[in-house]
C-alpha cells in the first residue's frame, strides 16, 4: 500500500471544517466543535454512486460525516484498512541484537528496527477476521492481501472509532486502479488537520453488507434538512411515486415512537418538527433521522433519512416497503395547507353568494313574467295542467329528449325525462303527466 502514496500526494488541501449535529444514545454528548464556513452543498441528496468526474468534484469542499455505529449493536467491522494516512507513522520499534550482549555494549552489537505504518491512525490487532477489519475477499485482494473471508488476520488497521461518528472534509478525489479494479479515493482532512485517504467502492454483495457499504452523509445536506424543517409544522402528504415498494394511501406508513414502539402515520397527519437526531434501531448505524411531535396526540416519533446508510451502498438492501423515510416522503408546510384551505372556504362563500344572488335575481324575474303562483311552483321544481313548454322547461329544465307527431288535430309533443317520467303537450300547453309525483302540481 506504500507504493500507492506518491500517486495521492498531489491532491490540493483545503481548510478543516466542521459541524454539530446532536447523537440521540449513540456517542456521549461533547463539547460543539469549532464551526467554520462551509462550502454550499447545492443539493437535495446525500453522494449518489455511479457519478461520474465532475460530479465527485464538485463535492471538493464539502464536509462528510461517517455515522456512529449504535452502542447497543454488535456490529462488525471493528477496524478498516481502506483508510491511510499521507505520511507513515511509526509504530513499533524494535531492537534487534547481532550477538550475545556483553557487558560493556557497542554500536555492533545489535540494530534498531522502526516499523512504520500508513494506515490511519494504526492501532494493532491480532487474529481478527477479514469481515472484522471492514473489508471484503476482493478489496483485501486488490490492495495486496492475500486474505479469505475466515482467515485470521494480523496486523495495524485503523480503529473503527478513529472514522465513525467523525467529521472530514473532502479535500481532493481521484479514481485509483489496481489490478484492474477501480477505487475512488477520497482526499480528506479531519478536524485535527490531519490528512488521510479513504478507498470507496460500490458495495455488489447483498449479503454482506455489514462490509460492502461506507455509511457516510453530507454534512451541508443534513444542514438543508435542519434549516427546512425544525421548528416547523406540516402535513404528512403522500409518498413520493418513485419510492420503492407499494404503500396504501388508506394504511399509511410504519413508524417508531422514540421509545422504539411500531406507530401507524397516516397521510394528511399534521406534525411538528422538533430536532435532527443520529438515532439507531440496536441492529446497525445511528444514522440522521428527524424527531416530530404529532399534533393530534402528542405522540414523538422519528423518522430516518433514508433506506439504508449511503454513498457506496448495496442497491436493494431495503426494510419493510411501508417503512417512513425522509427521502421517500412529501411534506407539506402547515401554512400552505391552512392557507390553501382558507382559499377554499373563501371560494365556497363566494361561490354560495353568487349562487343566492342568481336565485334572488331568477325569482323576480319569475314574479314580473309568470305572476306569484306559477313562480312559486316553478321555483319548488313543480309542473301543472296547463303550463307552457317555456314554464316546463324553466321548473324541470331542458328534456333528454322529444318526440313530436303532428295530426290534423294539431302538434302532439311527447318530452321525456329520465326512465319512466314524462310531459306530454298538445299545441305547446302541458296536456298530461307521467311519474315523477313529487314534481306534480293539480
């Protein structure tokens, strides 16, 4: 791995960086770091894979967190050897006697050894197994292991806790091939200044995902996050369409309590946003998940980020399809819905004062053209003997049809309406009437 080196130290250097983001029963609670400006992380979505150059580069600059492992999981891996250092470190000297030692010692008599290690933060570790050093059968391979997935290993690796729950700053990337195989390597900086870099792969293993994948969130997305939605209310919309999986709108989605209980949210469900927790389930990764307060019963629950921790995750890895995710859900700011339904009652009032106008407006002009009595009836929707075709049309409206016969008895016209309801005039004035009782006046 030394030789890798010289190819990686022309990566630029940019400023330390870091943020606050509170641990819910994942780390102890420390001091906040210092926090310096950013770079804008001018996007809606964690690192995607599959991007190409440009796109990696446009991250230079931004900060990275690797999520804590929950305390209560027994997670593997416990070290990495994917994450090296720019300058070797020493990390073991040892003094290597030539011959039998005499009493008065000289320079010829023995040899100082110094071991040095790039690896990150070394720490030694003996007869630990290639999924507990945080690497797969073919990684090992490809950075000069001869490794399988049983054999014990030995060696200086760089301790889990010394990259999770720890903030860098993308300083530089490149793609790295070896053997054949392509790694992108990730220049960071930590908040100590120090300089390492990070081997990242596409994880292509379902099944071992514990060490395929490299569960990291970009700091300036989770402070979009934090800026758009705590401290405000909404509505539980709908699940975004492209969202895995299939969830019906009546059952809604799963949700915890932060007490850990299964909770049904059910579309249209208004809550308030109170915090922007890592929070762990006691299986896996603390990872970024938004504590709300549900208006209607007080409730708390939380939901995560997002289906499983990424960039450079397995694709399909996924839990239940009815599971609440951040990333998969529309929200929909209180004020919006509150207004939006104001609208629309102010709608209905206009809509039913123009309505009682129009009816105002139609009734005097019944009165000046049929008189009191006809008007009355033509308002309650009622016909009689006797009316016109015009007052007929004007109580019941326009027929689904006419039939008309003309004779040397003059015009038969047959209006029907409906199944079984009809109006029949003899030379334009209302001679008979079919059904529809309740319409009939004699």
């Amino acid at each position: 791995m030394k030789r890798l080196l010289p190819t990686l130290l022309g990566l630029c250097c940019i400023a330390d960086a870091s943020a606050q983001l509170k641990v819910q029963s994942v780390l102890p609670h420390g001091a906040a770091p210092e926090k310096t400006a950013p770079a804008v992380y001018d996007s809606t979505a964690n690192i995607r894979t599959g991007g190409d150059a440009a796109y990696y580069e446009s991250l230079v600059g931004q900060r990275i967190l690797f999520y804590p492992r929950d305390i209560h999981a027994d997670l593997r891996p416990v070290a990495y050897f994917n994450f090296l250092a720019e300058t070797p470190a020493v990390v073991r000297i040892d003094t290597v006697w030539l011959r039998k030692p005499r009493r008065k010692v000289r320079p010829e008599d023995f040899r100082i050894d110094t071991l040095y290690s790039d690896t990150y933060r070394p720490r030694f570790y003996k007869d630990e197994t290639t999924a507990a050093c945080g690497c797969t059968t073919m990684e090992s391979h490809v950075l000069g292991r001869d490794l399988f997935p049983t054999a014990p290993e030995t060696g200086w690796f760089t301790p889990a806790e010394a990259i999770e729950g720890k903030t860098f700053e993308i300083t530089g990337l490149k793609t790295h091939r070896i053997q054949g195989e392509a790694f992108r390597v990730f220049r960071l900086r930590s908040k100590e200044g120090e300089t390492l870099y990070w081997y990242a792969h596409a994880g292509k293993d379902k099944t071992n995902l514990r060490d395929e994948y490299y569960p990291v969130v970009v700091e300036g997305l989770i402070e979009k996050y934090r800026a758009a939605y705590v401290g405000r209310e909404f509505f539980l919309t709908k699940r975004k369409p492209e969202a895995p999986g299939y969830v019906s709108g009546y059952f809604g989605l799963q949700a915890k309590t932060m007490q850990g209980e299964e909770n049904r949210l059910n579309f249209g469900t208004e809550l308030k946003c109170l915090d922007l927790r890592l929070i762990g389930d006691g299986t896996g990764y603390a990872v970024p998940a938004f504590v709300f307060e549900r208006k209607e019963d007080s409730v708390r629950i939380y939901i995560p980020l997002c289906r499983y921790p990424t960039p450079f995750g397995v694709e399909g890895y996924t839990l239940g399809s009815d599971r609440a995710f951040m990333e998969e859900l529309i929200f929909t700011p209180s004020e919006e819905v509150y207004a939006q339904r104001a609208e629309e009652a102010r709608k209905r009032a206009e809509a039913r004062l123009q309505q009682e106008k129009e009816q105002k407006e139609r009734k005097a002009a019944l009165y000046r053209k049929y008189g009191k009595a006809t008007a009355e009836l033509i308002l309650e929707g009622k016909v009689r003997i006797g009316m016109t075709r015009e007052m007929c049309r004007e109580a019941w409206g326009s027929p689904e049809d006419v039939n008309t016969m003309s004779g040397s008895w003059g015009v038969h016209e047959q209006w029907v309406y409906g199944t079984n309801s009809y109006l029949y005039f003899e030379n334009g004035t209302l001679a008979s009437i079919q059904n529809r009782p309740a319409h009939v006046q004699f």
